[in-house]
C-alpha cells in the first residue's frame, strides 16, 4: 500500500464521518471534514505524480472516493431538505448513469477507457463549490437564496451537459467496438 492510496482510502472514510456530521447538523464540523477531503484529493494526487507513485488501484480508487463523497453529500443533503430533491436526483442520476454505462460495456466484452472530460472537471469543481457554499451558509446561519440558485442552476447545467456527452461517447463506443 502505497502513501496516494492510503490518503484515498482515508478520504473515503471520511464519507460516513461528513454525513453524520451533517445529519447532527453539525454543519461547521462537516464543512472542515468536506475541506479536509478535498485537500488530501490534491495531495495524493500530488505525491502520486511527483513521486512516480501512480498506481492501477489507485487511478481506480480516486474517482470512487469523489463520487462517494459528493454523491453522499449531495443525498444527504437532499434528503435534509436542504438541496431541492430535482438537484440530488440529477447528480446522483447523472452517476449512476456513467458507472452503469461502464459496467454494461465490461460485461458486453467492450471495455470503455476512463477519461475524466474537461466539462467533467468543471461539473464537479461546480457541485463541490455549491456544497462549500451551502455548509458554510448552513454554519453561519446565513441566507444568501440568490446566490444558492444560482449554483443549483449552474450544477444542473453541467451535470446534464456532461452526463450527455459521456452518453454520446459511450453510444460511439458501443456501435464503433472499439476503445474510444
């Protein structure tokens, strides 16, 4: 076991911890064990690449450990009644979707190449931005409805846009039979 995956692992420990933190409302807790997590993504994905300690299990692992994190959050989150039940539904759904297109063309013998897309990168950098924010307003007591709408929008607008071109791509891959 190598130091990057030993920091994913740790980081997906930390999902049940954040979850529970937010359930107990202890929503200062969450946001600092949520920035924790965030933080030791870009430091295992740092010592990985600068130490040449790239491994399979780990290029597998840290999608996992994000997925887990922003799809438990974005649920709980939902189910508190804090993020509108269309947003959680889009996000988990949008998930769901991707790893399910994966299995499938694993178990059709056509294996798809796992690539983050750049809309991908801005889609979850755009969900983690709205959880920084609603943690952070849940603590301070604040209400800042205009801006949270805003971010809701925003991260529907993405999930959608990225969820369609991962589709599109898998459809390609699929009727090609080739790695895309």
């Amino acid at each position: 076991m190598n130091i990057p995956n030993l920091i994913t692992i740790i980081r997906i420990l930390l999902v049940p911890l954040t979850v529970w933190l937010i359930i107990s409302e202890a929503y200062g807790a969450a946001f600092l064990t949520f920035m924790a997590a965030g933080i030791s993504d870009g430091i295992d994905g740092f010592i990985a690449r600068r130490f040449n300690l790239r491994t399979d299990l780990g290029a597998h692992l840290d999608p996992v450990a994000d997925k887990a994190l922003l799809v438990s959050i974005y649920v709980t989150l939902g189910f508190m009644r804090v993020l509108p039940a269309w947003l959680v539904i889009l996000v988990v759904t949008r998930d769901v979707m991707i790893i399910g297109a994966f299995m499938l063309s694993l178990l059709m013998a056509r294996p798809v190449k796992i690539a983050p897309l750049m809309i991908s990168k801005i889609n979850t950098a755009a969900q983690i931005i709205l959880v920084v924010l609603v943690l952070g307003l849940l603590e301070l007591h604040r209400d800042l409805e205009p801006l949270v709408s805003i971010g809701m929008v925003g991260v529907a607008i993405l999930t959608v846009a990225s969820g369609s071109l991962y589709l599109a791509k898998w459809f390609r891959h699929m009727a090609a039979g080739s790695a895309v």
